[in-house]
C-alpha cells in the first residue's frame, strides 16, 4: 500500500478493546476491510500498560494481515471504542498516550459497538459478555446504564455469573447454603476437590476468569438446578429492566452484543426479545465508523 | 539486649499479616512484650512482595521500638499468622522467604488469632474485619470455616458490607433498585456527585477500600435505613450461623476478633450473644505463643 494517503482517502483503523480481547480492523473507503488483528485483554479499568500493549498488539497483526509494514500505523487514522473511558481519569491516560498512529480518537468500548450494530446509524444496545451495560445513542444524545465493572456492577454479565455461583457453590460446601449441581460443575471445571481448590483457582484473579464460568452456569439452570436457575433469573431479570430503560428514550434499533447475548436471551422478558434486532456489524467496524465520522468533523 | 541469646532463653517476635495492616510483637519469655511495630497490608493472597516488605518494615518498627539493631533479627524466632497461607502454592512461597530470622514458622491468622484471643488455650474465634472467617481449635484438630477472601467469599466482613452497599448505590443511581440514604452516605464517603464518582473511587480497589465503607452502612442501619439494614441483617445471619457452626465441635472459649466484632455484635442472634467471651490478647502475642510452642516442640 502507499502511505501518502490523501484526507479525501485516508485508512482507518477501529479497535475495540474488551475484559479479554482486543480487536483492530483496518478500513479503506474504496476497499472495505483489509486487515484484521486479535490480541489479549485491553480494560483501561485493569491496566493501562496492558491496555496499550494489546492495542499495539492487535494494530500491528492488522497491518501484517494487510500486507502493511510496521510503520504503516502512523498513516492510520484510529477509532479506539474502551471500557473505562467514561472515567474522566482514565480518559485523560488513554488521550496522553504516545499513540503509533496518524490521530486518534477515543469513545466507550458501549459507544463503537453501538454504531457497529447499528452500522452507523443510532440506536440501543445492551452489551453482556465478561461484562454488562446498556447504551443508547438516540438524537446524537448518549445514554449510558449499570456497566461500572466487575466486581462493583455488570450484574448478569458473565464475570457476574461465574461470581455469584461459585459464592453459593463455597457456601454450599462450607454448609451454609443449599445442595446444588453447580458445585460439581465448578470443581469440575477447574479439575479440583474442595472449597481450597475453587478459592486458589479464583482468588486475586480477573472477570474473564470469573466469565468463563458463564456457560458452567447457564448449563446448570437449563438442567433446572434451583441455585443455578435463581442466579441467571435474577442477572436476565435485571438484563430485562436495563433494555427497558433504554426503550424509554425511543431507539430505531436494538440489539444485543457478547458472548452471553445469545444463551441469556432465552432467560429475557418476552417485551424485550420481541423488540432484539441483530448485529449488523462488530464493534471493532463501530470503531472505524466512529473514527471516520470523527475524521470528518475535525 | 544480647544476641547470644540461648535456646532456652530466646526472643520470640509475633507477626499478625492481615488485609490493612501487619503488626509485629517481640516477646521475651522474660520480660513479655519489649517492642512492637506496625506496617501496611501483609495478605498473600493481594501480593507476595507487599507481604514480605510489609513484614520486614514492622519487624524492623519493633526492633527499633525494642532499643535493639535491625540485624538482631537473627536471633529471633518468629511466628506468623498470615490470611491465605491454607492455600498450598501460598504456604510454600512463603516459607521459601529468605527470611530475616533466626526461625520461622507460618500458620493461618486465624489460628495465632485463636491462639491470642484464648491466651494460648483452645477455643473458636470469628474475625470479622476487613475480611471474615471462622475458626476453631479443639482438641488439637483444626476447623477452618468460611473466609475465601474479597470478592469470592468473606460475607459479613467489612469490605462484603461495603461492597453491597456500593452495589445498591449504584443500582439506585441508575434507577434499578430502590430509595436508599446509603447512596448520599457514599456520595459524601468519597466526596463525589454521582455513580462515575464512586466507581472511580472503587474500581479495581483491594478489600480495604470496600471495608472503609462498612462504619457508613451500620450507621445507615442503626437509622433504619430498609436498604443498609437489610445487607447488615444478611451478613450478621451468616455470622450467627458461622458462629453455631464452630460451637458444634464445643470449643470452650469463643471470641470475636476485628474491627467490625463489635458493631456488628448488636446485630447476631442471641444465642451467639451469650456464648462470647472477651478476647485475652491481641493475635500478633497469639502468633509469639505459636512460636514458643513450635519452638519447644521443633
């Protein structure tokens, strides 16, 4: 590719940062998609080093993927959708970085997956993957609800779910709660035998481990043990009133973005699946849309 | 002092590591109590590094205090009592410490807790300070219950308490839960206006942030706030039972230890009220009565 992009034909590149992947996809106008990258975790909220390694990371096996040298990133204008950025703090880290590419332009990792689904138009959101939030973008006004991370918020997320069964799965064991499968399954899942086994596997450790207890959980509550089926009705419940919450301020679209979006959906009120769209983009092409309109403005 | 001490004359020091602080008791069976010091956080389970550095500057705080020179820990016997080391991969990291001492001998904080609170005598004890647990030592068999840490277990313990409050904060920010004084109370807490100003003061925060918080929800449940009493009432209804589950092993002294033993004491069952006894000595002089009796037997 030549690097002496005009304004009228610039290459951008849209990231989407997440509690366990960072995703980056180069865009050309004329050609569409030309490079993709995946690289590890990239949550402002639990490392900013981290964060700027896996951006790196991700941005420079995109550019490979597009036959592109290394220093071909200062000729990319960037769209960075993050999870943090809404903390004034955290924003401020991500804009003073010395970035590799031409410009940069940050939103909320809520805001890019927001126009990807809705492939650049307005509309809600609900995003329940590691974690949990819920965006609208409607009449160029942002609204943003629940999220604030784990292990504060993001109830019904996956982090959420894999917290909250393996707490009744050590109760259970220490015999203060009810007799449940989820404390086989757990045990199971991390090849242990007791409570000691769980708490060294799970202590001091990140949402995505947390998260991948997601499944464990959901399978649970679909062979109707009571423990298991209690925790998902009350994260699907509160899933429901977050997409109700959004329905308030009127969205053209809605859709549901994660990896628990599609297995939690049975759980949902039936007002709220009735009104699910799909995704008509991934967030990491939110985040070149976001970069071009930005490019665009300025 | 003489370093030249002999082993049937010898120095014992005392190290209680818990989730904010680590104290340190140096002890001659002579003259009892000659020096103490206090430093940070020394719980293994939050870091490795932090513990060891938190154990040496209290140690060398107790020397100083004892009138002795920081290579006089040599000749100490030293007995730690620090959360986590049930864990095996933790216990073997810390007795693998190129320590400073003469000797060393590590068991759980429960146990020189135990040991400190029934001076030296058998018993039971829950803690409850910034983190919760339950233990017993009865006819030299020992019952460990509960604990697990922050976020995974710990209910009842100041930072679980602070933790759920924020939670109901939040959610009542974002419209989801009901009215509750707990969200003003935070607000001023942390001297911010909204729900982004709370997670910013929490977010990726250790236990003892969260349990900086628990004084603010007893105090809004002592002013029959529905919301903080209803979290107080959960936590201490899993004390009460912790409790009943350690007196079924009939341990004949039972005691509560931390920061949170005695406002939340108003809040047990009866039957638990009856059966408490004041503790007898701090667990840094529990973890020096370790040592001694390690020491004899080795």
């Amino acid at each position: 590719m030549s690097v002496n992009q005009t304004k009228e034909k610039p290459l951008f590149i849209g990231i989407d940062g997440g509690g366990s992947k960072c995703r980056a996809t180069i865009y050309s106008s004329e050609d569409g998609v030309i490079g993709t990258g995946v690289a590890g975790r990239a949550n402002p909220l639990h490392g900013l080093s981290q964060t700027f390694e896996s951006i790196q990371m991700s941005t420079e096996l995109a550019l490979k993927d597009a036959g592109m040298s290394l220093s071909d990133s200062r000729a990319l204008v960037a769209g960075l959708g993050l999870a943090g950025v809404n903390v004034p703090r955290l924003y401020q880290d991500i804009v003073s970085w010395d970035h590799p590419f031409a410009d940069m332009f940050v939103t909320t990792d809520l805001h890019t997956a927001c126009i990807g689904a809705h492939r650049g138009g307005e509309g809600a959101v609900i995003i329940t993957g590691t974690g949990s939030c819920g965006y609208a973008n409607v009449d160029d006004k942002h609204l943003c609800l629940g999220g604030h991370g784990f292990a504060l918020g993001d109830k019904g997320s996956g982090a959420w779910l894999g917290l909250k069964a393996a707490e009744q799965a050590l109760l259970h064991l220490d015999g203060f709660a009810e007799k449940t499968i989820l404390t086989e399954c757990i045990l199971n899942h991390f090849k242990v035998h007791d409570a000691m086994g769980i708490v060294e596997n799970l202590a001091g450790q990140t949402s995505s481990v947390y998260a991948k207890l997601a499944r464990t959980v959901l399978e649970c509550a679909n062979e109707q043990d009571h423990v298991a089926k209690e925790i998902v009705k009350e994260g699907a419940a509160y899933i429901s009133e977050l997409a109700r919450k959004l329905f308030e301020v009127n969205p053209p679209r809605f859709s549901m973005i994660g990896g628990l979006a599609e297995p939690l959906a049975p759980w949902l009120d039936k007002d709220v699946i009735a009104k699910l769209s799909p995704t008509l983009a991934p967030p990491e092409l939110g985040a070149t849309y976001f970069a071009r309109q930005k490019f665009r403005i300025k």
